[in-house]
C-alpha cells in the first residue's frame, strides 16, 4: 500500500480498514492493467491513465467515486447512491464484488 494512503487511512476504524483493504483489492483484481495509487486532495485514489475511482472514507462508510456506477445502479438496489453518483457501503452491509469488479474494469478501460 502506498505510504501515503496507509498513514491517512490510519486514523480509521478496524473494522473500516478492513472494508477498504477488501475494496482496494477488488480494484486491483478488476483489471490486468498498471493501477497507480495515490492521495488526491487527501483522498485514497486509484488511477489508470486519467481515470480514477476514489476511495473515500468515513466514520462508518466508504463511498466509492467511479464513472462506471451510475450504469449498474439498478443492480446495487440495496445499496444507496448518493445524489452525486457514489456508492455507498457502510460496515454491516456485504460487497457486491463482482458488480464492483465491473463497475471499476469500466471506469478504468472504458472512461466511462
């Protein structure tokens, strides 16, 4: 995990860092491409060329920052969506891996 990422996300919960290793893992198993791991504007982001999908964490919560979401929003039905276009998992909900593994392969290869 890259240095950065790893002291910001320190401060969190157990239990949320867990929720995100499992989450950035799924991201890096989403694609066979190079994915660049850095803080942007102090949020843990993942990039492949321009396209990024964000990590973004709270007390009880992640919300996930990816273009692709939006167009599998009818598959996340138990899963809120912000007004902004982000999913939100909080810690007593499971991951939807595989719609994830989709929803990020998109963004990544796609823009979308």
């Amino acid at each position: 995990m890259n240095e950065d990422v790893k002291e910001y996300m320190d401060k969190y919960s157990v239990e949320l860092k867990e929720l995100y290793t499992k989450l950035r893992n799924i991201i890096y198993d989403s694609v066979s491409v190079e994915v660049e791991e850095k803080l942007w504007a102090k949020l843990p982001s993942y990039y492949v060329g321009d396209t990024f999908v964000r990590l973004i964490p709270f007390k009880d919560h992640i919300n996930i920052e990816a273009l692709a979401t939006v167009q599998h929003k009818e598959e996340l039905g138990g899963y809120k969506i912000t007004p902004k276009g982000m999913l939100q998992i909080n810690l007593n909900q499971s991951i939807p891996s595989d719609i994830l593994k989709q929803i990020f392969s998109e963004t990544f290869l796609n823009g979308n």
